[in-house]
C-alpha cells in the first residue's frame, strides 16, 4: 500500500508564514489521506487530484504527468544527447518539461553558479518543451492543424485521448529523436513568419497550417533524421514574393 497527501497549498502557505518569522507551534491543519493500493496509483491519482481539486484552475495536461509514456519521455530528454549543431562541439539536451516549473526546480538544485550555468549550457531554455508542446507538434504533423487551433489544453487533450490512449509501447530513441525534429520544424517555421509578417495576428494558427502543408511534401523518415542529425531545418530567409 502506499500513502500520499495532497495538501500542497496549504504547505505552501505555512512555508511562507515561517519565512516571515509567525510562530506556528499552536497551528492545527486537519489532513485528508488517501491510501491507494501501488497497482492502482497511476489510474487512480490523477482521478483524485481532478475531482478534488475545486480551488484551483488545474490544466489538464497536469493530470497526465505521472502517466508511463509521460515519465518515459522525461527520461529520455535527460539521458539522450543531441548531437553538436556544426561548427560547434558542445552536446546538449533537450529538456522536457513534465511538470510544470520543474526546469526552474532543477536548475535552482544545482549546487553553486558554475553548477548552475553548466545546467543551462547542457539545457537550453531555447531547446526546453513542455507536454502541451508536444502534442501541438505531434499533431501539426499528424495533419491536425484545427485541433492546434482550439488551444494548447484541448489539443493536448486530443493527443491523449486520440493517440497516446492507444499506444501499445512506451516512447523509446527513435520517437525521441523525430519528435525534437518536429519540434525544430515548427519553431523554426513559426520564426521565419514572424520575420516575413511582422505583427501580424493568428500567428499559432497560420504556423501549425503551414507546417502540416509542408509535411504533406517532405519524406517523414529521412527528413525528421536528417534535421535530429543536424539539430537545424535549412529554410531561406527571403520574404516570399506575391505578397
């Protein structure tokens, strides 16, 4: 059997009181416990945490972070190395972000400046993705541009229930590897429409539709591979013409 309590904001708000110097020795805080069978934790959690939580706004992208694919994903972000852009030599990861905050967490446990900024070098923000990320990129390319569009928290949704929900295996490298690949694809698109519209609206949405056209001409095995391999999509920078 295994026991866990969730009473984050009041632990919090008690943190904050004895920073401040309040003395809490005659403080009483009633406590719900749940006590979960260990085969049950993964299905039954989550469902506790969504139908007690009244307080608080939770997304639900947060009540699948303890879910295998989701733990396995994390996993992978902090072991694999991407390879060295050109010119450079320097490795580096691709964080993945499976609670929210959790970078900021990590980064803030790193003993000392030296320790800390090595952590940056080795974990980009700019190579750092989240679990709505992830279903934004992974649908773009499944040619799902109007699920995009309905918001980071319905996409990801989708994702869950369309497409994770039905995977029979865990992520391993290969999934990895072309998923930082879509990554590198979307971002970098969405980059060069910014710089060929400036202030323009709708920015998300033309991104996702013109990525999901593109794939429509790339080859999906040797194209993502050959973006992993050089952590860079070739894109020119020339504003379009016609307008």
């Amino acid at each position: 059997m295994n026991v866990r309590t969730e009473h984050g904001q009041t632990t919090a708000t008690l943190h904050q009181a004895v920073r401040e110097g309040t003395d809490l020795s005659h403080i009483q805080v009633p406590a719900k416990i749940t006590v979960v069978p260990a085969d049950q934790l993964d299905q039954l959690v989550p469902k506790i945490s969504r139908y007690t939580n009244s307080q608080n706004a939770t997304a639900e992208a947060d009540f699948e972070a303890n879910s295998p694919f989701h733990v396995e994903l994390e996993r992978l972000s902090r072991t694999i190395w991407a390879p060295a852009p050109a010119g450079e030599t320097r490795q580096s990861h691709w964080y993945y972000e499976r609670t929210r905050g959790q970078y900021q967490v990590d980064r803030a446990r790193q003993p000392g400046t030296a320790r800390r900024r090595s952590f940056e070098e080795q974990n980009p923000t700019s190579q750092k993705f989240t679990k709505t990320d992830a279903a934004k990129y992974d649908m773009t390319f499944r040619q799902k541009p109007h699920v995009v569009s309905l918001g980071a928290q319905k996409c990801f949704q989708t994702w869950t229930v369309d497409v994770l929900a039905v995977r029979t295996v865990l992520p391993n490298d290969h999934y990895f590897h072309n998923l930082v690949a879509k990554a590198i694809l979307f971002e970098q698109v969405r980059k060069h429409i910014q710089r060929w519209n400036p202030g323009a609206g709708y920015l998300a949405n033309v991104t996702t539709y013109t990525v999901a056209r593109l794939v429509m001409e790339i080859d999906q095995d040797e194209v993502p591979l050959d973006i992993w391999r050089q952590q860079k999509l070739h894109l020119t920078s020339s504003t379009p013409s016609g307008g």
